[in-house]
C-alpha cells in the first residue's frame, strides 16, 4: 500500500513538473513573439521614416520654380545672374562660391580687368552664385551670401554688392557669415541697398530654394570647383590651353573673339552699377 501510494506521489510530481515545463515554455515563446512584435514595430517605424525623409528631400529638389528666383535673372529656370550689355559680343561665364578663399583671390586679380570689359561692352557676364563649401566645411556661410546676393540682384544692385562682399569676405573655415547681420551691415557700403525689404530679404531666406537649384545645376554641370571661368562656353580659368590666365591674357582673349563684332551698349542703370569703384575691406 505504501509502496504504491509513492507511486502515485511520485506519477503527481511528475504531472506537476510537466505542467510547469508546458508553463515555462509557453511563456518564453509568449516573450519571444512579443520581442518578435516590438522588432517589427521598430522596423516599420524606421521605414516610414525613411520613406518620408525620401519624399521630403525629393519635394526640396523639385519645389523650386523660375517665378522664385530673383528678378532679373536669366537662363533656363533662371539660375543666372546677367551683369552687363546684353548685346555684348562675348560672354564670360563665372561660378563661384562668397566663402570660396579662390574664389576672393580671382576677384582681387581679376575685378578691375573684368570691369573694364564690362564698361567697354565687350563682355556680358553671367554669374553662377554656387554654395557647396557649406558641405565640406559646415556651416551656413555660402547659402546665407548666396542668398543676399539673390536679394541685391532682386532691388538692382548685385554686382556693386557682390563685389563688396568679395572685399569682405571672410577666412573660409571661421563661416563669418552664418551670421545674417554681417551681410546686412555690408549693404550699408552699396548706395541704396540698405533698405529694410533688403534686410527682410536676408533674414528670411527668401530665395533659398533658388540658391538650392542653383547648386543643383552645378552638381550636374560637370563643374567640381570653384571659380570655374568659361569665355563663351570654352574653359578659361583656371588654365586656358595649357596656359595660367592673367588679366592682360583675358583682354587678349576676349579681343580675339570679338575681332570683326561691334560692341555691346550698356543701359544707364548697367552703367553706373559699372562705375561702382571697388570698395575697401571694412
């Protein structure tokens, strides 16, 4: 009798134990699906994002339109800004970047020689205004130039600001102007431009998406550096067959091109805009 009452004990233990195996193994698979079911909410989660940082950044790159950019400028979805005759014989073409230090050594060179063939109607310059420095040494300094120099453009008066901001421009790592102020206070030196739709101009960014197309364009250009001269369409600087360029090489250049061609006429507005002496670094 005792003997098979430790049996019977011995039969109960081992249902319990068995009971609570089943128990324990169906609470780790429970754990199991519920880490399973957190993973995939994670996952999905994490999809959604990307698909929507995808569709954000393809809205970025395909919002802009050529009714925003700033008056006066030319070329398909008008990414250029024109400086000189219209019926100028010649073109010279010019990327450049405002925190570009090569960019500041071609303007002090070159900016009395480029606005003598400006004056002389020999040239029509089309400036490309690009801002990929920001990439490459962070920061906001390119947009924030590019983008007053759209605003000066805009009331008139880009070249004579362009080239105070060329006389101003700052060391390229210290990003001077991510600070909107300074390219304000710089207006002050360009007679008429320091108004305050020029101010509200700067502070919001109003022709930033233009300034993205902009670089967009010279992504795609084939172009990698800055300045990058191009007299009608044929590469100038910074070599010209196989040769470094120089103010007085450029005017032989361009005389060469325009042999036989009149001169273009400049507007009066062209004109004085032209007669703009270069300003002093503040």
């Amino acid at each position: 009798m005792s003997t098979m009452s430790q049996k019977n004990g011995e039969g109960k233990r081992s249902a319990r134990e068995r009971m609570q195996e089943e128990r324990a193994a169906e609470e780790a698979k429970g754990r199991r699906l519920r880490k399973l079911w957190i993973s995939g909410a994670v996952l999905a989660v994490l999809v959604v994002a990307v698909v929507v940082g995808i569709l954000v950044m393809n809205g970025r790159t395909t919002s802009y339109t050529a009714s925003q950019a700033p008056a006066g400028t030319i070329g398909a979805n008008n990414l250029v800004v024109p400086v000189g005759a219209t019926n100028a014989p010649s073109t010279l073409t010019i990327y450049e970047d405002p925190r570009c230090p090569a960019c500041g050594e071609f303007e002090k060179s070159f900016h009395t020689t480029v606005n003598q063939l400006l004056g002389a109607g020999k040239v029509q310059v089309h400036y490309h205004i690009v801002s990929f420095i920001d990439r490459h040494d962070q920061g906001t300094g390119s947009k924030n130039g590019a983008n007053a120099l759209g605003c000066a453009q805009n009331a008139g008066l880009f070249h004579p600001y362009h080239d105070v901001l060329y006389a101003n421009q700052p060391d390229e790592t210290v990003d001077a102007w991510s600070d909107k102020s300074k390219l304000i206070t710089l207006a002050k030196q360009v007679p008429g431009l320091d108004t305050p739709a020029f101010e509200a101009c700067v502070n919001n960014n109003s022709f930033g998406a233009w300034v993205t197309a902009v670089e967009t364009d010279f992504d795609k250009s084939g172009y990698n550096s800055t300045p990058t001269i191009l007299l009608n369409g044929t590469s100038a600087y910074p070599s010209y067959k196989g040769t470094g360029l120089t103010p007085q090489t450029l005017v032989t250049m361009v005389n060469a091109a325009n042999k036989g061609k009149p001169l273009g006429t400049l507007t009066p507005a062209g004109a004085s805009a032209l007669a703009t002496p270069r300003p002093g670094a503040s």
